[in-house]
C-alpha cells in the first residue's frame, strides 16, 4: 500500500513538476504595471504597448481606470523600449459595418500621435525597475 502511495505521489509530481519554471518558454519576462493619465485625469480606457528597441518581447495590455498591469507570461524582456498610448473613443456618429451592414459607433483617437505612431515614450525594463507612469495631454 505504502509503495502504491509513493509510486502516486512520484508519478504526480512528474507531470506537475516541484520546481517554478515559467509558463512561457526564452529569455526571462517582466510584469509591467502602472498609471495613465490623459489631462491630469485618470485615462478610462485604451491601451498600452511596449515596443522593444532592438532585441526584446513586445508586451502591453489595456488601460482602465488609469492603471494597466501586464502578467509576466505577456511581459517584456529586460532592455529599452519604445511606448505607445491610444484610446479609441465614440464620437456620437454612427456607420454601416462594411461586414456584418450593422449601425456601429464611429470612433476616433484622441491621443495625439506624439503618444502613439511617433512616440517619445521611453522605458528602460528590468527586474528592479517595472513599474511605468505616464501622464499625458491631448496637445
């Protein structure tokens, strides 16, 4: 009985493993996380993204309420790397969906470009430094 239990346990613990080996496979990833603010309020909605400069993970994730958090297994590899914001918002029109012929929201970015398709965000990542606030103006 005793050797049935061991053989169990030892079986179990080869398909799960004993050790913390990360779910993703490569070079170690960090988890991001932070606040975006858009005109000195909390930025309800968007995105955000880590571009690498160079070698490196891309990683980002939404934004709500003003913060974003990214796990490690979508995090980005230590090294520098270019930030883009964007916040898609209604713009009370609406339009035919070219697909499905359904009236949807037409919606613009309100983020200007300096934040997004030319960027002047930067963030150096690394395992001490992983936390990344932004605050932003729509000029």
């Amino acid at each position: 009985m005793i050797f049935r239990l061991v053989s169990l346990a030892m079986v179990v613990l080869a398909f799960t493993g004993c050790g913390s080996e990360p779910a993703y496979k490569g070079p170690l990833r960090i988890p991001l996380s932070g606040k975006v603010t858009f005109d000195g309020a909390p930025m309800d909605g968007g995105t955000i993204a880590f571009i690498a400069v160079g070698k490196g993970n891309p990683a980002g994730g939404s934004i709500t309420a003003g913060t974003y958090t990214v796990s490690e297994e979508q995090g980005a590899n230590a090294g520098p790397y270019r930030v883009e914001i964007r916040w898609l918002k209604p713009t009370g029109e609406k339009a035919k969906d070219d697909d499905t012929g359904e009236m949807i929201d037409v919606v613009k970015e309100v983020v200007p470009t300096k934040f997004n398709v030319q960027s002047e965000l930067k963030a150096e990542i690394s395992a001490d430094k992983k936390t990344f606030d932004f605050a932003i103006t729509s000029k």
